[in-house]
C-alpha cells in the first residue's frame, strides 16, 4: 500500500507534492519521491529511502530553486518488489529521462515483463516491478507506430497489457500540461480545483485545496490537465465518473474517516486477504513465487516448527491444523521467546516458518538465528519488504496487507493466516498429499473470503452494541474447539491489550479441568461454535460446553455459522458470520472479536491505535 499524488495546475508542483506525501505518509515510509516537469523539456526529479524527511533533507541540500514547474508526480513507498533503498524509490524513469512514473499494487506479470525488455537491451536500475512501465511507455510513445507521439494512447496501450493490481501515474517531460494515471483494483481518486487538478491514492492528500472529487471505476484511466480531466476505459472510449464532495476533515481524512486507523484497517481486510493470495495460483498449481525454496526443499521437509509472538502466535497455531490436515507433516508451534531456551530438536529437514508483521521482533529474529544455528530452513512470513527476519530467513513469502499503524493486528493477523495456509497448500502440492483438484478447490475457497468478508463487514451492528452492554465487565472468558482455539485466544488478547480489561481464552474441552471454576452468575462468556455441516461432533461438543457454562449462570455471546439453526437455544446473544469451510472459518470469526475488542476500548474511554505499554514493534527480547 503506498501513497501516490499527480497534479497539474498553478501552483508549485515540488510544495503541493511534498504536502501530499505528508498527509499520505501511514500509507508507507519505506521510501519517498518526486518528479517535476518543468515546462522545458526536463523532468526534475529527487527519491530517498527511508521517510518523508530524508527526501526533505535531499531536496534542501539541491535548494528548492532547482525544483521549478507546476506538474508534479510523488510516492511514498510500502516496498513490496524489491528492498526499500535508493535504487528502488519512486519515481522510475525510462532510459531517455522523459518519462516517469509512480506505482501503488503490484503487477503479477511483470518478471515476463522484465525480461522481454532485458531481452530488447533495455538496461533496468531497480528491482521493481514498476520500472518496466515506464520502459513501455516509453518505447510505445517513441518506437511503436501506433501509438508515437501520442502519450495517453501509449499509457492505455500498456496497461491493456498488465496484470494484476495497480495505480500508476505517468508524467511526460514533453507533456508538462498533462498526468496521465490508470488504475485497476488499487484506490485513485481525483481532485478538482479550479484551474487544477489532482490525482491520488485518498482524498487526503489534497483535501485542503478542495473537496470536489471524483470516483472512478475499475479498470479506468485518467487524463489530467490544468482545464479539467477525461476519464477513459483502457480502450480509450468515455468511461463513467461519479462526482462527491468531500465531507471529512483533514485528520479523518487521513483515517479514511475512521476514528481510528484500526477500524480502518479491520475495513480493509477483505484487501488484505486478497492481496496475499493474488499471483499465488497460476495454472492449476499455488506457487510461492517470492519464496526462494524450491520444491524439492519442500518436498524433503519431515517436520515443521512455526515460531512466532503475540497475534502472530496465533496464526500459527491456526496454520497448525491447516498444515496437518493437509500435508500428514507434523507441526510443532512455539513461542518464540521460548523456543531458543530449550533444547527443541531441529535439523536440515526441519522447515521452520517464522511468522512477523514488522519483521523485526527481537524473540522471533533470535529464534530465527537460532534454528538457522541448527541448520533448519526458515521460510518467514513477513509483512514488511527488506525488514530483519526475511533477510536472515533462507525464505520469505510477503503478506501484503499494507502498512498497520493501529498497534492491534488486525488486517496482518487475517494476512497471516492467508499465507500460513498457502505455504500450507505449496507443502501438500510438492508431497502429494492432496490432489490438484482438491488443492484447487482449497485456493477457490480461500478466494471467495473477502467476499464473506465484506458481507460480515456490514453486518456487526449488533457486535458494537453488545460491546457496550459489556464494557464494564471485570472479566470476560473466550471459548473454541480446534480452529476456534486459537480464535479465543486472539479474541482475548485483543480484549487486553484494548480495552485492559482481564480476558481468557480456552479451549472448550478444558473448561472442565479447571477454568470452570471461575465461572459465575452473569460472567459474558464469547464462544466460537463450528459450523455442524463441517464439524458435526465437534459442534455438538461445544454446545455441551456451553450448556455447563450457562448452568452456571453465565451469559453466553456465540459466533456461529448462518443457518446453524440448532444453535440459538445456547445463546444469550448470536453473533451470525457467513458459511466457509471448517479451517477457513477464523478468517471470518475473529473479525467480531476485533471490533468487539475496539469498541469495548471507546467505551472505556482508551486510544485504540496506542494501547498503553504497548509498542508496534518490540525490538527487545
Ligand atoms: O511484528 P510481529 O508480528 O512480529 O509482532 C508480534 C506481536 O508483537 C504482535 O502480534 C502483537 O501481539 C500485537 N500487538 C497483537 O495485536
């Protein structure tokens, strides 16, 4: 997810880019940059890793005098194809420095892609996937008879080609009056002002010029100039464009008008997900394409560790039932803050999947180090391009839910649990323990959740009022069996880290065996039942945990599959989420429990995006 502005107009192009990287910064900080057409025949252009401030710094050491024109395109970066460093900052420039361009997505074809231009002597500077668009435009706009001369017919004649998801925004040192941007699946939204427009990834980055905007339908392409705007289909005919205003102010703005980046990012989850899975099954078959082992490691592993903390924990406790059912590989799961401690037996045949959002958990990099000590392979499930653990892993397979700046996983969770399942998935295909057909039908399954997702999304009224019914509770206990396990337990910790309010989670079956004990009149329990055409004896088992709890006078909150009718004479309240498989159900139960978390916490008065004692990143052991 990053950041990107176009702009033609009046005003200073370096000042309006600038400010509109600012206001756009929580999309990513990996690397920042602007490129200006200054009217002669020149683009000027500046991009430095790290934040906005080192791209600052950069232009200041130049002098700003230097940075002179009104079109401006900008980016700030959440690197997914290639590290953030220098080389691979926005913008990219073709080999004759006329053209440039700025990318949010990531383009899927784009190694064919890369190599047709290697193939055609182009020389390529970065690790992008973004570079070669602006090589291909270049040679449509200068070499192809089609569209020379022409650049809107040369973007368009590009993107028809792509796949995959993106923005990109183009500028031309010989069209300084015009931005030219397409979009597929990532966001762009226009600015109109008078005399000027403005192109960009959210409504923040020029709401304080205007707040006309325009939205714009998939697969569309805008033109820009200093008099209005076209927007076009990619076969270069009118396409529709629906005129807003904007209504937020600048700080929801940014929020996408959320109070808190974490509802925000619990919204964008049915992204997150597929994100993650977008370019992993190509021709019947689920490749790990950033991966880096080839099938035969995968094939040779007899046993797998997952090590992990927190949240990140618990997506590998889930990826535990996946990879067993799956693969007949035994899986171990470990808190990685325990796992160098003891003498856990590891060899060349062990895979150990090392699971981190920021990539750069001090528990998780020493367990790392130390099964690598033990020469296991460590495959890393990471969120963060070029961060600490994926470089000393043998292996990384990204999760490409987009920068979280809420301190609560929520949409890296849910991400997680994607790519524990497709490593998964790429461990049966290579041993053979599932057919193509069935793994096929697995990945269909996994395709159809954000769908579900965004079904569930907009129906969690009831979650937020049962949040306030129960946000002066003492206590509150989480319940699951098998994959609604782990669920409880993230359910709790959400609760505690949110809303500092004491919370369990337990596995059903072992309420009996003590935790029962603190069972009493009106204590809410949160129970996670399996859907019974999935799990007939587990549904069944579960409803006589409930049963003793409500004997015991508790009130029962249960989240349960739609059209589980046997289910409501258990609940004091019925938490419905759509219908999945049995292993996929977790992407769709913790979702209540997050927003029921959050809004426990606004209830009590606490700052959602920062809970106390509480970092985003823990970079001490
Ligand atoms: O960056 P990581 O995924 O390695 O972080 C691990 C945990 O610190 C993290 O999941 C933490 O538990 C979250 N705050 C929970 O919401």
């Amino acid at each position: 997810m990053c950041g990107i502005i176009g702009y033609v107009g009046s005003r200073g192009g370096l000042q309006v880019g600038v400010e509109a990287l600012r206001r756009m910064e929580y999309r990513g900080y990996d690397s920042a940059g602007v490129a200006i057409a200054d009217g002669t025949g020149n683009l000027i252009i500046e991009r430095k890793a790290g934040e906005l401030a080192n791209l600052e710094a950069a232009i200041a050491v130049r002098g700003s005098g230097e940075f002179q024109g009104s079109t401006v395109i900008g980016h700030t970066r959440w690197a997914t194809h290639g590290s953030p460093s220098d080389r691979n900052a926005h913008p990219h420039l073709d080999e004759t420095g006329k053209i440039a361009v700025v990318h949010n997505g990531i383009i899927e074809n784009f190694a064919a892609l890369r190599e047709e231009l290697l193939a055609a002597g182009v020389e390529l500077k970065s690790e992008t996937d973004t570079e070669v668009t602006a090589h291909l435009v270049s040679r449509a706009y200068f070499s192809c008879p089609e569209t020379a001369g022409n650049f809107v017919e040369s973007v368009l004649s590009v993107v028809r080609g792509l796949v995959g998801a993106f923005t990109l925004v183009f500028t031309h040192a010989d069209h300084p009056d015009t931005v030219v941007a397409a979009r597929r699946s990532t966001p762009l939204v226009v600015g109109v002002g008078e005399g000027e427009t403005f192109i960009a990834s959210d409504v923040a980055a020029f709401i304080e010029h205007t707040r006309n905007a325009v939205e714009l339908d998939q697969d569309t392409a805008v033109v820009a100039r200093t008099d209005g705007f076209e927007v076009l289909n990619f076969d270069g005919t009118p396409s529709v464009a629906r005129p807003f205003v904007i209504d937020w102010d600048l700080e929801a703005a940014e929020k996408g008008g959320f109070p808190y980046f974490m509802l925000k990012e619990i919204a964008e989850q049915p992204r997150a997900v597929s994100d993650t899975l977008r370019g992993h099954f190509i021709d019947g078959r689920v490749v790990l394409d950033e991966q880096r082992l080839a099938e035969q490691d995968l094939r040779e592993v007899d046993k797998v560790f997952v090590v992990a903390c927190g949240s990140a924990y618990h997506s590998g406790l889930l990826a535990k039932y996946a990879i067993e059912h799956w693969t007949r590989l035994p899986v171990e799961v470990e808190l990685a803050s325990e796992f160098r401690y003891r003498d856990s037996v590891l060899d060349s045949s062990t895979l150990v999947l090392a699971i981190s959002q920021s990539g750069e958990t001090a528990d998780t990099l020493e367990a790392v180090r130390h099964a690598k000590a033990q020469k296991a392979r460590v495959l890393a499930v990471c969120n963060t391009n070029g961060s600490q653990i994926p470089r000393e892993a043998d292996a990384v397979l990204y999760t490409h839910a987009g920068p979280e700046i809420g301190v609560a996983s929520t949409k890296a969770f849910l991400a997680q649990v994607t790519a524990n399942y497709l490593v998964g998935l790429a461990l049966a295909q290579a041993r053979g323990t599932k057919s193509p057909g069935d793994i096929a039908r697995e990945f269909a399954d996994l395709e159809a959740v954000p769908e579900l997702i965004s079904r569930l999304l907009e129906s969690v009224e009831s979650v937020r009022e049962l949040a306030q019914r129960y946000s002066e509770s003492s206590t509150i206990l989480f319940l699951g069996r098998h994959v609604g396990y782990p669920v409880a337990l993230e359910g709790a910790l959400k609760l505690k880290e949110l809303a500092y309010m004491h919370a369990e989670g337990f596995a059903a079956g072992e309420l009996k065996h003590g935790p029962i004990a603190l069972v009493e009149e009106d204590l809410p329990i949160i129970v996670m039942v399996p859907s019974p055409k999935t799990h007939p004896i587990l549904h069944s088992k579960i409803l006589s945990n409930i049963r003793e709890v409500q004997a015991r006078g508790a009130r029962t909150i249960v989240i349960a599959s739609e059209g589980d009718e046997t289910v409501a004479p258990f609940a004091d309240h019925l938490i419905e989420i759509p219908s999945t498989s049995g292993l996929l159900q977790p992407l769709l139960s913790t979702i209540p429990l997050q927003i029921f978390a959050a809004e426990v916490a606004q209830a009590r008065g606490y700052n959602v995006d920062k809970p106390r004692n509480l970092a985003k990143s823990v970079t001490v052991e």
